[in-house]
C-alpha cells in the first residue's frame, strides 16, 4: 500500500532536524513507537523509500515526522530538507518498532529518540508518563531535539548528556548506568547508533537487565 500525502507544514526543531507534518489518509492507523517508509513524490526520488518514525499522535488529524538532515551528501534527508509546503511525500504500510511495554528507562542517542516522542506524548496526555525516565545523549546542547518538550513532559525525569561540550564531558557507559539506574529489573528502551544500542545493551545485561526486559527498534 502507498499513499500521496502533501506537506502541510514544516518547523525547525534544531539546526539540522526539522518536523514535518503532513496529511493523513483515511483509515490510517498507528501506534506510538511505530513507522512507516517514506520517499519523495520526484520522479528520481520515488523509490528510494527510507524508514520514519510517527512522532505525533494516532488522534491529531495529520501525520508528523520529526527528521533528521545529513546535508554532507545528496541522499533522501538532504532532499527532504529542500522541500517546502505543498510538495509530496509517498507513505506505506505502518510496520513495528518500539513498543511500550510499561515504566521503564528511554535511552536515546541523537536523532534515536525519534521513536520515544510520540511514546512520552500520549503517556503525558493520558497522564501515565510518571515512573518513566528518559536519558538522552547528544554530542552538544544544539543538537537536543526536543529540549523543552521532553521537560515539560518528564521534569527532572529527563537527563541530558553532552559528549563534545563544556568541561565534564558524559557518556552513557557502564558507571553512568550503574549511578543513575535504580532498578535493573523494569524494562529498558534503547534507540540510536548500532553501536550505541550494542553498548548499552551488553553494559545493562552485566548489570543484572534481563535480556527480554531490553526493547529495541525492529
């Protein structure tokens, strides 16, 4: 299945990530956490489909994808970063990538807390957001996506950790986890760089995480 959709509209969000939102067909579906493969409507770019994840809520009346542009190559984000309103997306079938499965700790890096933005917003619109806590590393304070909707969401629940500036450089790694992490039994939730979600996986499972309890993007 594909459908043509129009961009509605497009916000910056940070220097290099915009939100894009656009129509939503009739009977379109999803669920929090969940994406989709997008390409543009030219004719050079139709078939190259990329996944996104929905970063608004199945109820709002459009689509929205929060989109990270890598402008050192002409590939699908750097063209996507070109488009204005009114021009078309081609969208496909919803398909599953992280699913919520209870309180437990979010661990993003970069443009991998995609996937957690419409997580976080529908627990805070249904007021189940509590118990959750969201641990979010970028390389500098420029790059947060997000920033102030993450702490309107999670107040002092949201940690943001800087890799590349100011004088105490952070990094999510095995005596991080061991301050911040009170209970190794809930469920963790990890999205970004391959070798990141590696990492941390194999960091949490020393730590007494069981392996099932470890929720990845599929």
């Amino acid at each position: 299945m594909e459908d043509i959709v129009k961009i509605i509209s497009i916000e910056r969000v940070t220097h290099d990530v915009k939100h894009y939102r656009v129509e939503k067909p009739k009977g379109y579906t999803f669920q929090p956490g969940q994406a989709t493969e997008v390409a543009i409507n030219k004719a050079q770019w139709k078939d190259e489909r990329r996944p996104f994840t929905f970063t608004g809520l199945n109820e709002w009346p459009h689509l929205e994808f929060t989109i990270k542009s890598y402008r050192d190559h002409d590939g699908v984000t750097n063209n996507l970063d070109n488009l204005k309103q009114g021009d078309e997306l081609i969208i496909h079938d919803v398909w599953g990538a992280i699913s919520y499965n209870g309180p437990g700790y979010f661990i993003a890096g970069g443009a991998g807390v995609t996937p957690f933005i419409a997580i976080f917003r529908q627990l805070y619109k249904d007021n189940l957001v509590e118990d959750n806590e969201l641990f979010f590393s970028n390389k500098t304070s420029a790059d947060i996506i997000m920033k102030d909707g993450f702490e309107k969401m999670l107040g002092d629940k949201v940690h943001f950790i800087l890799t590349q500036e100011g004088n105490k450089k952070e990094y999510i790694d095995k005596a991080y986890l061991q301050t911040h992490i009170k209970n190794f039994s809930k469920p963790f939730y990890i999205c970004g760089p391959d070798k990141m979600v590696e990492g941390i996986s194999n960091i949490l499972k020393e730590l007494g995480a069981k392996p099932e309890a470890l929720v990845f993007e599929k």
